[in-house]
C-alpha cells in the first residue's frame, strides 16, 4: 500500500480539512484573536490531523500489504483468509466478511462439483468392470479357437481391451492413493507377468524378449507397476522396425540405493523434437500419425503413477535406432513395507 496512492484516495477529507481550517482561520480573525492563540490554535488542528492521517495509514497498510504478499506466496491463492487476522477497522472488517462469504461459497460450489465427478468417476469404473467380464471372454474364445477368428479381428479385440484398461487406469489415477498398496515385490515375477501377457503378440511379430539381472525386490505396487510396464512393452511392438531381428530388452542394477530397471528396444526410436513431450497428455507426435492408432495416454497415465508411486521414469531414444525407458525406484524411508 503506497502512501501517495492513500493519500489520492484521502484527497476529499484533506480538501475539507483545509476548508475547516480556513473557515476557523478567518473566524478567529474576525474576532481579532491574538495571534499567538490563532497560530497555536492551527499548529494544535495540524498535527491532531496528520497524526489521524498516519495512524489510518499504517495500520490499513500492514493489512492489505499481508493480503497481497500472502496472495502472491500461496499456490492456492482463495486459501489466503486464512492466513489473516480480523482487522480493526471498518473497510477491513467488509473486507474480510466478504472474502469469508466468497471463500465459503466457492468452498461449497467445489463440493458439489466432487460429489458429481466422483459419482462419474464410479459409474465410469463400474460400467468399465462390466464391459470386461464380455470382452475377457471374447479374448478367451479367440485365444482358443484361433481358427474361427480372422487375425485382425483378434487384433481389434486385443486393441480394445487395452484401451479400456487405459481408461479404467485414468479414472483411477486422480485417487490412485485409495487404489495403490506399497508392498515389497520381486521384479522378476512382475516381468514374468508381462512377459506372459504379452506372450502372443511378441511371438506374433517376432519380437525376441531378452530378460537379464531383474532378481531385485523394490517398493511398489505390483498392479500399477504391472500396468506401466504394459503401456512400454505394447509401445515397443508397435512401434518395431522391420527392417532388422527386433528385441526388447529388459534388465536392472542397483546403484546409490537405488534400484533401475531398464526397458530397451531397436524399434523406430523418437524423433528429438518429440522427446520432450512425449509424457504430455494426448501427445502423439510424428510416430503416433504414422501408425494411426495412437492414443497418447499410455505414456501420460505411467508418468503419473510413477509419480503416485514415488518412481522416476526417464526415457531416451534416438530415431531409427533406440528407445530406453528407466525406471527408477528409491529406498523411501517414508514407506512402510506391507507384509
């Protein structure tokens, strides 16, 4: 708060302050006063108003100069009537009641508002659970009758199946907390899971799957770390080359208390320009144009859940030779291990 601003906006009780004395001024003349009573007179109104001036001053500034610098520190910045004391004077005090009216509706408004994205987060996960008891049976008769099912039928299946575990993931991500149990897993048996899941699909495309130095137990929740590593795996089959024997390999190593598992595969790589966004929400780039079926979910949901998880996941890739993904699990002490 500037006191020159204060002062422009004082301008009106100044001016009549300035008429008042004047007024007095002339009134004491026509009385033929004696100077020095006049002069005292004017001193004694001089100071009784510019000290009324500067105590109005400065104790409105040091509240509205702590409502601005806790508006600008706070990330949230409609949390600030909590950081402030009642003022003692009047503008203050409507201030605050209407910050605190403001506040308690906007609190109220934001309810609501969870109440009915939480009842379209539960139905979305209730009908997505339903939808899979018909599809899970759809992979089932195409897994064993692969005679009466056309390959690309079987494809579409499998397509379809994974973007609905896409989304059922997505809902859940926003509350994942309320979902995800952090246990001490074994890598080998989680890989050992995708490796069976993605059984057919690798054989299908001729995709040799190089496991090596994963006999490592890490934090985490085995579901969620089992989805993030689908998303990478089903990446790198679609995005192979055909022009070389393609591979993913699947190591890890411990280092600095840390535990790093690398996921690695010759397929197309990502061009530079990409690289950097390639975890952004709906980002497909100019591989995902290329194949046409390209979500740019898969790589946004596991950023975030390794996130949620208290992972790091990093990639590196260079075009038309590599991509690397590591994921990087750490010691927490703030984990308590489930057993």
């Amino acid at each position: 708060m500037k006191f020159n601003k204060y002062l422009k906006d004082k301008i009106l009780t100044i001016s009549l302050f300035f008429l008042m004395t004047t007024t007095i001024l002339l009134m004491l003349l026509a009385f033929k006063c004696n100077i020095s009573l006049i002069v005292a007179i004017l001193l004694t109104l001089f100071i009784f108003n510019i000290t009324f001036i500067l105590i109005d001053y400065l104790r409105k500034r040091n509240f509205y100069n702590l409502l601005l610098l806790n508006i600008e520190r706070l990330d949230k910045s409609y949390l600030v009537l909590e950081t402030l004391q009642k003022p003692h004077f009047y503008e203050g005090e409507l201030l605050y009641q209407a910050l605190y009216e403001i506040n308690k509706s906007m609190l109220e408004n934001v309810k609501e508002y969870e109440y009915a994205v939480n009842d379209f987060k539960e139905y979305i996960e209730m009908w997505i659970h339903e939808v899979k008891i018909p599809l899970a049976t759809l992979v089932l008769m195409a897994h064993n009758h692969k005679d009466n099912f056309d390959k690309k039928q079987i494809e579409q299946i499998k397509r379809l199946d994974n973007y609905i575990e896409q989304v059922l993931y997505y809902v859940r991500c926003e509350n994942a907390e309320q979902d995800y149990l952090i246990t001490e897993n074994n890598l080998d048996k989680i890989i050992s899971h995708i490796a069976l899941k993605n059984k057919d699909d690798l054989l299908e495309n001729k995709i040799n799957l190089i496991v090596k130095n994963i006999d490592y137990k890490v934090l985490t929740d085995s579901k969620w770390l089992e989805f993030i590593l689908n998303q990478i795996i089903n990446n790198s089959i679609k995005y192979k080359r055909h022009d070389t024997k393609s591979y993913i390999k699947i190591s890890a190593k411990q280092e600095n208390n840390k535990t790093i598992l690398y996921l690695k595969d010759n397929g197309i790589g990502i061009p530079s320009k990409d690289l950097p966004r390639v975890f952004n929400k709906s980002f497909t780039g100019h591989n995902g144009r290329l194949k046409g079926s390209s979500t740019g979910m898969g790589l946004f949901i596991a950023k975030n859940m390794c996130k949620k998880l208290g992972h790091k996941i990093e990639i590196k890739s260079k075009e038309g030779e590599y991509t690397e993904l590591q994921i990087i699990f750490s010691k927490d002490k703030h984990y308590e291990v489930v057993k």
